[in-house]
C-alpha cells in the first residue's frame, strides 16, 4: 500500500525585468514551472494545489535584507507576510532573521 506524505513548500519567486503583464496567464505559467509533476525513482511529486499570491514591495509588508538581500518581512509589525523569513526593523533598516543583531530577539 502506498504511503501518502503531504510536503508544504513556498516559492518566493522574484520577478526582475520589466514584467507589466502579471496577469492569470502569467501566474498559470509560473505555477506550472515550479510545480511541474514528475517521479524520482518510485516516488511520484505531484502538485496538488498552489495559492499563487503578487506582492508589491511597496505597499506589502515584504523587502530584502539589508545586510544579505533576502527576502524578509517584518515580524514585529501587524501584518507580516506568512512563510516568508522573518525580520525587523533595527534603526530604519530591515533586516532579517539571520542577520539582525546579537541579541534582537528575532535572531536566529
Ligand atoms: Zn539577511
């Protein structure tokens, strides 16, 4: 009998160029990058569902760090971004988890 393993993942997929055109096609044909179906020896990845979401640095919750340039969030604000790094504000700068300072409380 099969055994069932369902794996929760998060893309953060970044869009550099000049892309105006993010419409349904556009997601449809990232979902389909990233969640191409395929078989590892006897192991069968499907995707079963994916909960495709646009982010604008600007007005969401979302930046790069400003030490190491990954995506991160602010954790100690109301609204963080769910599944993606977090982060904090230290003297008007982000940063995230990784490399907020020694003893902030978000150091990982
Ligand atoms: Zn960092």
């Amino acid at each position: 009998m099969a055994k069932i393993m369902l794996c929760r993942t998060t893309h953060l997929v970044e869009i550099n160029g000049d892309h105006t055109d993010i419409n349904d096609d556009f997601i449809w044909k990232i979902e389909n990058l990233i969640g191409r179906d395929f078989c590892f020896e006897d192991i069968l990845f499907k995707l079963i569902s994916s909960n495709p979401e646009v982010l604008d640095t600007l007005s969401d919750n979302i930046g790069k760090c400003s030490n190491c340039g990954g995506w991160t969030t602010d954790s100690e604000s109301i609204y963080p971004v769910g599944d993606v790094s977090n982060g904090a504000y230290v003297n008007g700068q982000l940063f995230c988890d990784e490399c907020l300072p020694d003893g902030h409380h978000l150091k990982f």
